[in-house]
C-alpha cells in the first residue's frame, strides 16, 4: 500500500531543510548562477546588515576561493562613521576590491546640487548609473528584500535595467521553477537580489546562527539625538538640528543605516541579538516605513527613483 508522508513527517525528516537553510541554499544559487552567466559582476556593500549578509553568503558560495567579485559602495558622504569603519576592515580582512562612487565628488564638480532639507540619498543615483558604466558592470548585487517596500516587492531576483540603468516592470522577466534569464543588450545590465525572498527576522536570526559580526549601532547604545519627523535624527555636518529642535540623549538602536540625514534611530533596550530578534518579532513597521524619511517624501518615492536607477 502506497503511503503519503503529511507536511509534519517532512519537516521532522533529518533530511529536511530549516526555512534558513532553504533561503541559505537560495542564495548561494543565485551567487554561483551569476558567476556562471555574467563576465563583472559586482556587489553593492555599505556595511549595512543586508549588504553584510549578502557578502557572507557570497563567501560561503565560494570558499575556499575568493569571491570573483569586487564590491561597490556609494558613499553619500553623510554616512555613519562607525559603519564606513566597518566597510574598511571588512573590505582588509577579505581582500576584496572596493570601488567608491562618491556623491560628495559630483557636488564639488557642480553636477549636483545639495537639497534644501540636507539628504543626499537621492543624489546617488548617477553616481551609482555612471560607475556601473564606467567600469562595465553587467550584473549588480543588491541587498534588497520584497518585504522592505512595496515598490521592491515588485522586483524580480534578477532584474533587467537599460542602457539607462532604468527600471521598467514591463520589461521584467517570469522567474518559474527559480530559472533566471541574465540575458541582456549591450549597454543594459541586471541588477540582482539574492534576499528577496527574506523578510527583516529571517536576516537577524541568520546573523545570530552564523555569528556574523555588524556595526555596533544595530545594537541599543546612548547617542545624542533630535526628533523630526516623528523620528529621531543623529546630529551631523548635514544640517542637523534646525534651530527650535532639542538635541537630547537617548537610548537607541538603527533599524537600517543609510544616509545620516534620513535615517532615523527606534527608542530600544535590545543590546543583544537576541532582543533585537525578540522586537523585530513584535514589531508591527517595516524597517524602512518605521525609519527612512526619503521613502516618505511621496507615496510612489522609491519606485520614481528606481524608474531612474536607484537600488
């Protein structure tokens, strides 16, 4: 008599994958798929825990060799100074190539303009398109996840960009049975996410499984802040705070890291990872709708700068 194994017996099996190992296996697919499929890829790396958790899965794929890819970083110049200390150790210790594309270069020629409200994260989107020109990158890592926003919930793993560097969900390909199309026109490059199916706890609790180190500012810490926005703001060269707005010191934690001036700290205890998975767990905002002003400036504001390069 034929017997059918329910979900329960497949899951206890020692042969099944836990949900980590399965985005771990995912992951490491895609990592070998565009190695095999692409002649420069590159990895975007700020020393955020995406980009961390991306790098060292691109390790695991590879080791014992070195990763056959550079990485790529583009340096708002209002980024956290504990983060950019990170980068460069862990860019040492690997032997890795870093490229920098500099927002701070582009003002000083006058090709862009600071904002009246400080942020320069709109701003990296031709130093990133026209670094990807230059140096003739054909595939992008990117550490973005379908679970941060709804604009990148409509991303594919691999997603084709035109000679622009522009996004159109038109142009997107069909992904069934996790077959990925890297073809591309001269010109035109894929940007690829190897976390898009991994939502902000499968991250921490892979960080807290693999022992990854990160920077201490994911971790609860004092730091002198002010609030705007509903949020609170580290005091910096960016223009921070505007006369009326009190800076005072606070117990905090960063969610995400990104450009000093639009990033905001959450009012946290958890100095550990294991209360960090604990409130991320019971945390009912995304990473970016709790913490990031520019995805806030419209309702459609990361899919316009995507339609425009961005990330």
């Amino acid at each position: 008599m034929t017997t059918v194994a329910t979900v329960s017996e497949e899951t206890d099996s020692p042969y099944a994958l836990s949900h980590l190992d399965a985005l771990e296996s995912e992951a490491v697919h895609i990592f070998r798929e565009v190695a095999g499929e692409f002649e420069r890829p590159v990895i975007l790396f700020s020393g955020g825990k995406d980009s961390i958790v991306m790098l060292h899965l691109a390790l695991k794929a590879f080791r014992p060799a070195s990763v056959p890819f550079s990485l790529l970083h583009v340096d708002t110049g209002h980024n956290f100074p504990e983060v950019l200390d990170y980068r460069d150790r862990t860019v040492e210790k690997h032997g890795l190539r870093l490229h920098v594309a500099s927002v701070q270069d582009y003002i000083d020629r006058g090709v862009l303009k600071e904002r009246p409200d400080g942020t320069r994260n709109p701003l990296q989107t031709l130093p990133l398109t026209e670094k990807i020109q230059a140096e003739k990158f054909d595939a992008v890592f990117g550490g973005g996840r379908r679970d941060e926003e709804k604009a990148r919930a409509k991303e594919r793993v691999f997603s084709l960009r035109d000679e622009f560097s522009q996004w159109d969900p038109r142009r997107q390909r069909p992904e069934l049975w996790n077959l990925y199309n890297g073809r591309h026109a001269p010109g035109e490059h894929v940007r690829v996410f190897p976390l898009s199916n991994w939502t902000e706890l499968d991250v921490w609790q892979y960080i807290a499984r693999e022992g990854i180190e990160l920077p201490q500012i994911y971790y609860a810490h004092e730091r002198e802040v002010f609030s705007r926005s509903g949020m609170w703001l580290t005091a910096g060269e960016w223009g921070g705070p505007k006369d009326g707005e009190r800076v005072e010191k606070r117990l905090v934690r960063y969610r995400t890291v990104g450009d000093m001036s639009c990033t905001g700290a959450v009012d946290s205890d958890a100095d550990t990872i294991e209360k960090v998975i604990v409130e991320i767990a019971a945390s009912r905002l995304t990473e970016r709708g709790a913490t990031r002003a520019d995805d806030k400036m419209s309702e459609a504001a990361m899919e316009d700068r995507k339609r425009e390069g961005y990330f």
